[in-house]
C-alpha cells in the first residue's frame, strides 16, 4: 500500500515535549470530547439544552478537523492508499453485519 503524506517537519527529539507532541495529545483530547459530547446530545432532556450540547460539539468539531488538517500538512498524520477490492470487501462486510442487526 502507498502512502498518503506530506514532507514531515521534524521536530526535536528527547525527554521535553515537542509540537508534535501537543498536538497528538490535543488532537487525541478533542476526540474525547467529540464523543462525549455526541453522548450527552442523546442524553439531553430537552431542545435548549440538546442545542446547547450540539453548538458546542460542532465547533469541537471544527477544531479537530483543523488540527488533524495542520497535523496532515505537516507529515505528522500519515494515511494509507487502499485499493477499491479492499473497500469493497469492507463494505460488503459491514453490510452483512448491518442485515445481521435486524434479525
């Protein structure tokens, strides 16, 4: 499989936090939070607080998507090219699973 990335911007090594570093963690943070945040919508009792619960998940949304973009630019989130058999068997798969649930 190829990979999909941009030159990485080196970052120091050693004990001491880097950007690198700080950004995995927030990164990892603000997804944590997204989900939180999609629970407690579902938990909400009532439309003023639901939307309360939802403005706030979409712009920690919005934040995750920006850093992820900037980690990406940056070459410090790599992906992997996969080829459309693969896609295609996944999706089958998650069909199946999918028709499983109503049985």
């Amino acid at each position: 499989m190829s990979k999909i990335c941009n030159t990485k911007v080196e970052v120091p090594t050693g004990l001491g936090l880097n950007d690198k570093d700080f950004a995995t963690s927030l990164l990892s943070t603000l997804k944590e939070m997204e989900k939180n945040y999609c629970l407690a919508m579902t938990e909400a009792s009532n439309e003023w607080l639901y939307s309360i619960y939802r403005d706030i998940f979409l712009d920690i949304a919005d934040m995750q998507r920006r850093l992820y973009l900037l980690m990406f630019r940056r070459g410090w989130y790599i992906m992997e090219e996969v080829s459309q058999t693969k896609l295609d068997e996944k999706n089958k798969m998650l069909g199946q699973d999918y028709q499983g649930l109503g049985e």
